[in-house]
C-alpha cells in the first residue's frame, strides 16, 4: 500500500518560513493533481494549495503571496514553501494527491505550529 509521507513541520516564530515536502513511499500512476490540507484545532479541513501536473497552481486567499507549491511530476513529490507565517497558520498539515483511475491519497499529516 503507497503511502504519502510528508516532513518538514515544526514551531516556527510568527514571521518565520517552513517549508514541507511530500513524497510517496512507493509509484503512483495517472496523478492528476497533489495538493496540502490543514486542518486547525476545531475547524474543518481547508484546501491551502494545488498544483495539477500541467503545473497549474491555486491558492486559499489566506495564503497567496505568503505560500509556494510546487512539485516534481516524475517523482510524484509536491513541496509547500511558507514565508511570513502567522499563528492563524497553525495546523496539521495534509498532502494530497488525485489521481485518475484510482482513490486519492492522503498523508499522515505534518504538525505546523506558529507562535512565539
């Protein structure tokens, strides 16, 4: 069974830049698009950011111009740079990946957590 696997989390200073990285643990085929999640203490899962394999990319309101994605399609790896980061950051952050003939996939989750 694939698995996502994802790294880079931790407790970063409010202002401060993460930056987390996703990787299958074994081949996907036919992904579509991957993406990040997060979800806060309380709250719903949100969608933070996509990119499709043509390389399109979208973005929550409350993180365009502060995050980047960007990912690798060869080795199916999606990577999420967050710059200027603010306690309402904090979460657990969830990689994602659709694909077309089969069942998404999702990650553990990576702790993020903003605060001084």
């Amino acid at each position: 069974q694939v698995q996502l696997v994802e790294s880079g989390g931790g407790l970063v200073q409010p202002g401060g830049s993460l930056r987390l990285s996703c990787a299958p643990s074994g081949r996907l085929f036919s992904v579509s698009a991957m993406g990040w999640y997060r979800q806060a203490p309380g709250k719903q899962r949100e969608l933070v950011a996509t990119i499709t394999e043509d390389g399109i990319t979208n973005y929550a309101d409350s993180v365009k111009g502060r995050f980047t994605i960007s990912g690798d399609n060869a080795k199916n790896t999606v990577y999420l740079q967050m710059y200027s980061l603010k306690p309402e950051d904090t979460a657990v952050y969830y990689c994602h990946a659709a694909l077309r003939y089969e069942d998404d996939y999702w990650g553990q989750g990576t702790q993020v957590t903003v605060s001084s």
